[in-house]
C-alpha cells in the first residue's frame, strides 16, 4: 500500500486528480484507485504487486488481452525501425486496408489518434458534404470530448443541446440536438421541426456508455430510412463497437449501413488510434484529395498501425466465437448469481461488452440507465475488488470480456460475485 499512497500524493500534485481520464479517480464508486504496473493476459498487476482480474480491458482496446506476444513483437519490430516518420509509410497502408476489408461501408478511411479525434472529423465531413450544420445525437451516448458533442438532454427528450462542461460555448452546440435512444419518434420529432438543417445523425450502434444498452428492434434501420429520405448522413460511432461486437461492427450484426463509421479502441490494440471512413465519394472531401480540412502529426504512427494490425489479425472468426461464448457464460452466470441471491438486476450484452444494472429490469435508454441503483454498483465493485477482480468503475460503463478471459478465469469471476451479492 505504501507505493500506492506516495504515488498517488505525486500524481495530485502534477495532474489533476491525479489522473489523466476522470474515469479513472473511482469517483463514480468510491475510494482510491490503484496504480496498475503491468498487465499479461486478462490481468492486471497493481504497483503493491497486487494482481485483478481485469474488466476494463484498456476500455476496450485490449480485446485480445494485455501484452499479447503477436501485438508485442509487432510493436517491437516497428519501434526498431523507429517511432515516426510524419511520412506515408507502408503499415498504415496495411492496417487501412484490414478495415475497410472487414467493414463493408468503408472503402476509404483516414486515421486519427483518438475516438474523438475521428468523431470530430466525420462530424465536419458530414457538414461539408450536405451543407447542413444541425446534428442530431441521443442521451447518454458518449461520442468522445470535442465541444459539439459534449452535451446532455435538456428537459424533455428533443431539445437544443445545453453544455454539458464549463468552456463550452452555447454557440458551439446550439446545432446538436438530442434524442432519446431507442425512440424513433424522438427522432422524427426533431426532424419535423428541423429536416433540411440536419447534417447527420451520430449514434453508437450499441450503446456502451450509458452501460450496455442494445438497439431496440428496427430502431437502427428506421434511423437508416429517416435520414435517408431527408438528406442527412448517418454516423455509426464505433469506437467502442468496432470489431468488438463482430468482425465487421455493429453494422453487420445489424445488417444497417451507415454513411459514415468512426474507430478507435480495438485498432489502435492499445496505442493511440482512432479513424473515420466511408464511401469513398464522401471520403474524396478531406484534404487534400478535397476542401475539407483535417491533419495529425501522428496520424498513421507505425507502432499504432502495428500494435492495430497486429490485434485485428489475431480476431479471426474462431476468436469472435470464443468471445461470444466466454461473454455468454459470464452474462449467464452472473444472471444467475444476482438471481439466486434475491438481487434484483439485469445483465446487458452484445458480443464482449455487458453490463450489470441493479435495481432495473431492462435498460432501454439513458433516463433507464441513470434511474439504475449505482449506489449498489459501488458495493459490488468494491466487493468484487477486494476479491481480485477488477471492474469498470462505474455503472455507466461496459465490462469488456478478451480472448484472455478463459473458462477459468470467468468461473472464477461468477464464483466471486456470487460471494459478493450477498455483502452488498
Ligand atoms: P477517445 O477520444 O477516448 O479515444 O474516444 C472517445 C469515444 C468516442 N466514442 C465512443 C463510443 C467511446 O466509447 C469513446 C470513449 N470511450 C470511453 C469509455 N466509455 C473512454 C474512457 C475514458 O474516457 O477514459
């Protein structure tokens, strides 16, 4: 406990909160967080020489598991040959083509260096190329921190956007309206009122940061439908999703395809990457092939584009039906434990991702999701905590399940919550 103590006085006074993601500071559950060393696997191994079971999974990026000996190797051959050139060189080539071989919409994707780096992008993409300014996202969908996306649901369900941070001026979201997730006739709503002003609609396929919360039945294809008969794009914000939830995204478990998708998380394999891509016709628009303008001093870094390539290649259909089955079995057990024990909750997942609400039934939007008993969340991470194993900390957030995670180790973690629902 001592390391952790002094490095967490240093932290606090050279970064804010010590840490550099709010996230991060546990303050959605409490407590301090611990400092983690290293990480093999599915787990982590704190700077006490404590060891977790770890569910947050670099949120998400870690889906093969941590310091995976292809994603390590290939990092360490890119870094011999150096970090960055700010030159074209040939892994972004390859890892630009493993997306847009998997990602049927994307014939053309430009690389970033983070989710909200690309969301940034599309979103002018999207106002270039129809001329509109309006945007429209729901509730409870987290599209990254640039200003236009950084806002909540005033009262009611369709509103102008208000800010959801100090620094944020009205001026730069009064064109974001919000919807409910989930309700089409939220949608419509803002669309009768303002169709031909609407540049895009930007919604995460499956939504993973209100916790997981599936798309209701149709309600992808009807956004589909609705912005296409009135001229405005369709985003798919799939940093989160993207060959997390399927080899090709959301958007081919769905069967919808959007205009434009946005990456992150997986294709950076734990280095910082993000990307936008889409038809090329749309894609011809950024500079300099066209007038729209976005750039990055490391955009297409080789390490980034190695540590990316590296994970995808490893995420092939044998991988995406371990995930499935290990995620299963972990969702089932938990259900079943919280179940057993009396405890009113409901487990959410698609694929890899899930999350438990308690106090709930079913969670289909973010006013479902906030009125979820997250006072008992933090019991039960704690719970789980003191046991070795480490979750999200947060009931907003997804459980990440990796190829890692094997049929010991998800045993071991039903074992655990079993033993925990009943001190919470
Ligand atoms: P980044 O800028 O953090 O790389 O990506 C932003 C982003 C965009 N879109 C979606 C759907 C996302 O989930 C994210 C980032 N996700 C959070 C996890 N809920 C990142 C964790 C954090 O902020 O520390």
């Amino acid at each position: 406990m001592m390391q952790l103590k002094k490095l967490l006085e240093r932290a606090m006074r050279v970064i804010p909160c010590g840490v550099n993601s709010p996230v991060r500071t546990f303050g959605a559950v409490g407590g301090r967080p611990p400092f983690i060393r290293s990480a093999s696997g599915c787990r982590l191994t704190d700077v006490d020489g404590n060891e977790y079971i770890d569910y947050i999974g670099s949120w998400g990026a870690a889906i093969v598991g941590h310091a995976h000996p292809a994603v390590t190797e290939a990092v360490a051959a890119a870094l011999r040959d150096g970090t960055s050139f700010g030159t074209p060189s040939p892994l972004e080539v390859g890892l630009a083509e493993e997306i847009v071989d998997r990602v049927p919409s994307v014939e053309q994707v430009r690389m970033v260096n983070s989710g909200t780096e690309a969301v940034m992008s599309a979103i002018r993409l999207a106002r270039a190329a129809t001329g509109r300014d309006k945007i429209v996202k729901f509730a409870g969908c987290y599209h990254g921190h640039a200003d236009a996306v950084l806002v909540k649901a005033g009262s009611g369900v369709a509103t102008l956007g208000l800010p959801d941070s100090p620094g944020v001026p009205a001026a730069s979201v009064e064109s974001t309206l919000v919807a409910r997730f989930n309700d089409i006739d939220s949608v419509e709503s803002i669309f009768d009122a303002h169709a031909m002003e609407i540049a895009a609609v930007i919604v995460e396929p499956v939504a993973g940061n209100m916790g997981v919360v599936p798309p209701a039945s149709g309600f992808l294809k009807q956004l589909r439908d609705l912005t296409s008969r009135c001229g405005a794009l369709l985003i798919f914000d799939e940093v989160m999703t993207g060959f997390r939830v399927a080899r090709g995204g959301a958007q081919t478990l769905y069967g919808v395809t959007p205009d434009l998708t946005t990456f992150g998380k997986v294709i950076g394999g734990g280095l910082p990457v993000g990307a936008y891509g889409g038809a090329s016709n749309l894609m011809q628009q950024i500079a300099p092939a066209g007038p729209v303008y976005q750039a990055g001093t490391l955009s297409g870094n080789p390490l980034a584009m190695a540590a990316g390539l590296a994970t995808l290649q490893q995420l092939t259909d044998d991988a995406y039906q371990r995930l499935e089955r290990q995620s299963a079995d972990l969702a089932d057990g938990l259900s079943t434990a919280l179940n057993d024990a009396g405890v009113q909750a409901v487990v959410q997942r698609v694929g890899s991702m899930l999350t438990v609400f308690f106090g709930a039934e079913a969670v289909g939007e973010f006013d479902g999701a906030a009125a979820a008993d997250h006072d008992r969340f933090a019991r039960f991470f704690h719970a789980l905590l003191s046991r070795g194993i480490h979750l999200p900390p947060s009931g907003y957030e997804s459980w990440f399940v990796s190829l890692a995670h094997d049929a010991n180790v998800i045993r071991a973690t039903v074992d655990k919550a079993r033993e925990s629902v009943r001190e919470i």
